[in-house]
C-alpha cells in the first residue's frame, strides 16, 4: 500500500520575531509539501501552568482594554510584519491549546511528525522530551522524523542531561542533524545514526526566495548591510570599518527585543520591525554583509554575497564552523582583527555552488526517503 505522508512539522516558536527561525520554518514547509500530501506547522508551545492561567484571563482583559497589556501581546504587535509573513505563506496548525496534552483531533489528522530544524535539542531553548515527542505513546503508528535538528552547541556539560531521553529518540524512523559534529552526539548520547544535513533555508534557491519580495525590493539600497542580533561597540566597528575599507554606504538592522510595558506605552507604538520581506531584500540587494546571525550567512550564502561572520557565542558558535567548513568557507568567519585581508580574498562561488549542491541534493534524498514508505 502506498504510504501517502500527512505530515505536521514541529520547530521552535515561529511567532518571535526571529527572521532566521521563521524562515527555515516557511523553507521546511514548502520542502517537505514535495514529499507529502498535506503539511501544516505546528506553533503552539508546550504551556507551563502559569501560561495556561494567562490564557484563559486574556480573552476577559482584552475585552476593555483595546492596547496591549501583556508581553505576549506587545510582542505580537511588535514581531506583527513577521507574523504576517507566515500566516500568508504557510499552513499553521495549534497541536497544544490549552495543556501538555495534545489536541487529538489535530494529532489525528497526521501521520507524520517532523521534528526541526533549527536548536530544538537545545534545552535552554525549550522543552527537549516535546521535540523528540514524548507525548505519543510507544505504540503509536506516527512516523518520527528529525530534520536538520540542532543542539545549538557541543558543550558536554549541556549535553549530558539529554542523554536520559535516549529511549524517544530512538523511536525514530530517521534522523538528520544541521551540525557535522551532531552526528558524533547522536551516536554517543543516544545510540542513534543520524545524517549531517543542510538547514532548510538552503534547500531554496535565491530566485524562489525573490519572488517573496514583492514591493519590499525598494526599500533596500544596497551597500554593506550589517544584520546583528547582538550589536555591541566591538561589532559596530566592525560593520563600519569594513564600509569604509570596501567604500560602501552603510545599512544596520538589529531586531529589537520584546519591550516591556512602560517602555513600549512610553515610546512610539505601532513601530514594528521590518518585515520578512524587507529582511530579505536587504541581504538580496546588498554588495556585502556583516553578520553575527548564523541565517544571516546563510542567506549571503544564498544570495552568493561576500561576508564576514562575526560569531556569536552564546548562540552556538558551532553551527557556523559546520556549515563554513562544509562550503569551503572557514575563513570567513573572524577569528582575529585582520578584516581587510579577509575583504581582500575573493569567494570562491563556483566551489561554494558545486557544494551546496551536492549537499543540498543529499539533503532532499534524506527527506524524500524519510517520507516514502
């Protein structure tokens, strides 16, 4: 009997204003929809009990107060553009609503679970036994897939604790990580093979990822654009003597945290970030970047524009040595002051496409294998 896969995907919380992780949700969904006749993504989180009670008060509360209260709220106005951009283009589901169980009617209507990408194995992250999906019961016939999962990083001491949920992960039927160096993991801490895979947001093409501009491609100027999650004076400089040494005009983009109540009422409401499609045009109009966002390289990568990886450790610094070394691309990630010699080196693009496809046509054999009986 042929296996037609209905598949609900599971990766950390899209609604965040994480540009990279919402992305390589909306990259994984319309990967796996070649695959499969029905995909949704779930962006429901696992609530603890202090959530559940918020939810059940905020229906009452919003109905007399019209402007936002809470932080989930300030945070969905402020995060609003992204959100648009995945309520447009992907299909979305709510596995949890009101507790730690899920919704029955929703886990019915699939027959497989992916799990990924992105560092969903990473505990500071989330809840670790949710993503190798404790929740179904031994018996249960849902195909298990990880794709492109990550541990964020290969500190032993982060890792060691994960190795009591061994049993989950090796109810999957297979396992891909994001990190060369998770496969290692997989195999040590929980007796499982797993594939070294591409992040999502490359199995796309720079001309598919285009064709979602629209009328954003306008608002981005070109020049070196230095996209930085956590600017400090030390990066900063960077960014702005790299403009000056390569003659570019200047472009900053450094996502906002979620404000607080005062700060938010106090200040200009209605000022969201710039949207999906603006973050996008940027990287696409752009003569060279600066980054220290690990999906920032990946879409200079994408967009085949010279860079700078600035690093970010407390992020994980592992996951760009992975993906740099695989694309023959170590040295652009800054390990001392010497920017101009790293701008004076010319990428090699052909070698770096000759990769990536290699890479990315393994990528979706791993995924289509996965998801065939």
């Amino acid at each position: 009997m042929l296996f037609e896969p209905r598949v609900l995907i599971r990766t950390l919380p899209l609604r965040h204003g994480n540009y990279g992780g919402a992305l390589q949700g909306y990259a994984l969904q319309r990967i796996t929809a070649q695959f499969a006749v029905e995909v949704a993504t779930d962006v429901s989180v696992v609530p603890s009990v202090k959530g559940s009670i918020v939810n059940r008060v905020l229906p009452l509360k919003q109905a007399v107060v019209k402007r936002p209260v809470f932080r989930r709220e300030i945070a969905e106005e402020v995060h609003r553009p992204i959100n648009q951009f995945l309520d447009a283009h992907m299909n979305l589901t709510r596995l949890f609503k009101t507790g730690r169980r899920p919704d029955p009617q929703v886990l019915d209507a699939f027959n497989t679970i992916i799990v990924g990408s992105d560092q969903i194995w990473r505990a500071a992250y989330g809840d670790v036994a949710s993503y190798l999906l404790d929740f179904l019961p031994d018996e249960s016939p849902v195909r298990r897939v990880a794709y492109a999962a990550s541990f964020g990083s290969d500190s032993r001491e982060m890792l060691e604790p994960l190795r009591a949920l061994a049993p989950y992960a090796r109810r999957f039927r297979s396992v891909s990580v994001r990190e060369d160096w998770a496969v290692d993991v997989c195999s040590e801490l929980w007796g499982v093979e797993a594939s070294h895979v591409l992040d999502p947001v490359l199995l796309l093409t720079a001309g598919e990822y285009s064709t979602l501009v629209g009328s954003a491609v306008g608002t981005a100027k070109g020049g070196l654009f230095a996209f930085l999650l956590d600017p400090n004076p030390r990066k900063l400089e960077q960014a702005r003597s790299s403009a000056s040494f390569l003659d570019l005009p200047l472009a900053t983009m450094t996502p906002a945290p979620t404000p607080g109540y005062g700060e938010y009422h106090e200040s200009s409401p209605g000022a969201p970030q710039p949207s999906m499609e603006e973050w996008i045009a940027s990287f696409a109009a752009a003569d060279a970047v600066v980054t220290d966002s690990f999906h920032g390289v990946v879409m200079a990568i994408t967009f085949g524009k010279p860079f700078v990886a600035l690093g970010n450790a407390s992020r994980g610094t592992g996951r760009f040595g992975s993906l740099l070394g695989l694309l023959g691309l170590e040295e652009r990630l800054l390990g001392s002051d010497d920017l101009p010699r790293l701008w004076r080196e010319p990428v090699d693009w052909r070698a770096v496409s000759a990769a990536l496809e290699a890479a990315r046509s393994a990528s979706l054999e791993f995924l289509k294998s996965s998801l065939s009986e």
